[in-house]
C-alpha cells in the first residue's frame, strides 16, 4: 500500500469542517497559544531612550548604537540565548505580535475554535496529544473536557452537576524533559507538558512499559521554525497510538515534524498549515 497523504495550507477551521466524521485514528499537534516574550524588549518609535533610562540600571546599555532605532518598532535581546527564540526572517513582525501575546500572524486562535472540530473528525477510542506550556495547561484542559457540550451542560459542569459525557476525556499529562532549560526568575524551564486525551472508551497504549517522562534531546542550533520539536518526539507518541496505516493529523504542522514521523510508521496523514511562508518551506519533506 501507498501512504496516502494531505498537506494542506489552509485554516485548520475549514479543513476539520470539512472532514469526515471519526475519521481520524489519533492526533499529535502543537497548537497555538499565549506567550510572554521573556527576555526581549520592544522599542517603540519615539520611546527608546526613555525606556532603556527608566528600566535599565546598568548605564553601559544605554549606547545609543545599541537602543535607537527610529522611525520602526524593533524587538532587541536581552544579551542572553533565550531571546533568539524570538528571531525570525522579520524581527519587526515578531516584536509586534510577542508584545500581544503571540508569536506568529494566524495566533489568534483560541481552543475554542478548534477544539470542538478536532472532536468531531477523532474516532471513539482514539488518543490526542496536545502540547502545551504551564502556563496554558489549565485554561486547555478546562476547555477540552467541556468542548462537546451544550451551553446547558458546560453551565452543569459548571456548577458541578453530573451530566452525559460527549467530550474529551483526561487520560495522562506527559512531561517532555527535552535537555535543554530556558532562563525563568522561577526555576529554569526544563520540561514541556503534553496533554494526552482520549474519546470514548479507553484503551492500553502499544507499549504499557512506556514512562510518562519522556527524555528526548531537543533541537538545539539550526531550528527551521522558532517552535520546532523534534521528529524522534512525534515517533515515541505515534508509536503508543497508532496501527499502520492509521489516519493522523497535525492541525498545526509548523515545520511538518507529523509528516517525517508518518511516512517513518507507514501511517497516513493530514497536515494542515495556515502560515504560507511555513507551507512553502516545508511542503516539498
């Protein structure tokens, strides 16, 4: 048999709208979410030098070399690796959507929207992984265990009233201890969560020995994509989920991370993209 694959660069909106229902045997995804832009500083057009007066006490970075860029809004480091994280082909773009809370243009996707639609195309007994930072963990699982429901039902899940469950069910919260740690004043980031949920009845991962830490170096210099995971991730995931020829699908593809594993396990796929300049990129893997 032939993988049968689907790369498509549209709005995860429209393509799961469309799709078949309980067509899909399981989900890997990194999915859109709030960021904070720690260890980079916007300078705005006429507030640089009163900026880095006001909050710099070092007087050695006040050079006006390093601080004055006029007439554009510019996203400059903090001297320290993590800020790189931020860099893209156009640092103005970047510096912009980091100071509202998101990283990349089509950021402004809540759970919400997609959730229910994810949903809908999942087969019963399928799992999902949804990877996700601390700080969004709770917001996320609160809306994936309520997606499904009416407005009634969430308002009795709400206040606590048993209700029918059509929705999302919590199987296991994974850590990704990726080997590489990101400055924080509390306590270095050196672990990423992934939600793992299930729909419908539940069933054993393929191989039940499989820890829920998951130690997998990450991807260090030479990232294609400022939120790149690695494929080996992807793999260890798939592997505990799937049969070959399963159907699965990455909402969010960035750098397509779902179609180097995929093609890896024989598994079929659909791999959506919104962001062109990543669809160009990396449609041709």
């Amino acid at each position: 048999m032939t993988i049968k694959e689907f790369k498509l660069n549209e709005s995860c909106i429209d393509v799961l709208t469309r799709m078949k229902p309980e067509s899909i045997d399981c989900c890997v995804t990194d999915c859109p979410y709030k960021i904070i832009a720690g260890w980079v500083r916007i300078i705005n057009e006429w507030d640089e030098c009163s900026w880095v007066l006001s909050k710099r006490k070092d007087w050695s970075k006040t050079d006006p070399k390093w601080c004055l860029n006029r007439w554009r809004r510019v996203m400059v480091s903090d001297w320290t690796d993590c800020s790189n994280k931020w860099l893209k082909k156009n640092p103005w773009d970047v510096a912009s959507a980091v100071k509202d809370w998101k990283m990349f243009q089509h950021n402004d996707i809540s759970f919400s929207d997609w959730l229910p639609l994810l949903y809908k195309v999942m087969k019963n007994w399928s799992h999902t992984y949804i990877m996700i930072n601390a700080r969004n963990l709770a917001n996320l699982q609160n809306e994936v265990e309520i997606c499904n429901n009416t407005e009634e039902e969430k308002e009795k899940l709400k206040n606590w009233k048993r209700v029918k469950k059509k929705w999302f069910i919590f199987q296991n919260l994974l850590v990704w201890k990726k080997w590489n740690y990101t400055p924080n004043k509390y306590y270095m980031q050196w672990a990423e969560f992934i939600l793992m949920l299930r729909k419908g009845k539940a069933r054993n991962i393929n191989d039940m020995w499989s820890p829920n830490i998951i130690e997998i170096p990450n991807i260090i210099w030479g990232k294609e994509h400022p939120t790149q995971k690695p494929v080996a991730l992807y793999n260890y995931l798939l592997k505990n989920s799937t049969e070959t020829w399963d159907w699965v699908i990455d909402p969010f593809a960035g750098c397509w991370p779902i179609v180097t594993a995929s093609k890896e396990l024989g598994l079929n796929y659909v791999a959506i993209e919104i962001d062109e300049e990543y669809f160009n990129l990396f449609s041709e893997k």
